[in-house]
C-alpha cells in the first residue's frame, strides 16, 4: 500500500462516523481528485466501503483481523 493511500485510510479509521470526500482531502492537504483515486483503490482492495453518496468509512472487521494476525507473530500467506 503507498504512503498516500495509508494516510487515508488512517483517517478513515479514526474517524467516528463516515467522512466526506471533500473532509478526507482537507484532512490529508490533498485536492479531491487525487485523493477520489486514492478511495477508489481502497475500495477496489476492500479496505474501504462507500456508505452512500459521496460517504466513506474503513472495513473495520478487516483491520482488526490485520492487526491480530499481526500481533499474534503468524503469518497470514499460504505456503504453497
């Protein structure tokens, strides 16, 4: 994951409720276009879910299992 999208994703993360496009943007100082791209691969990676027109929030279910899977010291890929 780029820096760019991580930086928005932790924003929607800390987020206590949906955000808007354009309050993403002034949260990470970038213009609305760039970061409409940045959602969108969020998106397409299931790490974001757009809630309504123009709403964002973070899989929150997606994090936590990330976090303990990462906390727990295992690794999550298969040996094939």
């Amino acid at each position: 994951m780029t820096n760019e999208r991580a930086e928005v994703l932790a924003i929607l993360q800390a987020a206590n409720a949906p955000m808007k496009l354009g309050e993403i943007a002034d949260a990470v100082d970038k213009k609305r276009n760039n970061v409409h791209k940045l959602i969108a691969a969020l998106i397409v990676a299931g790490r974001v879910s757009k809630i309504g027109y123009g709403l964002y929030e973070a899989v929150r279910g997606e994090v936590e299992n990330e976090q303990k899977s990462g906390e727990s010291g295992e690794s999550s890929s298969i040996a094939a």
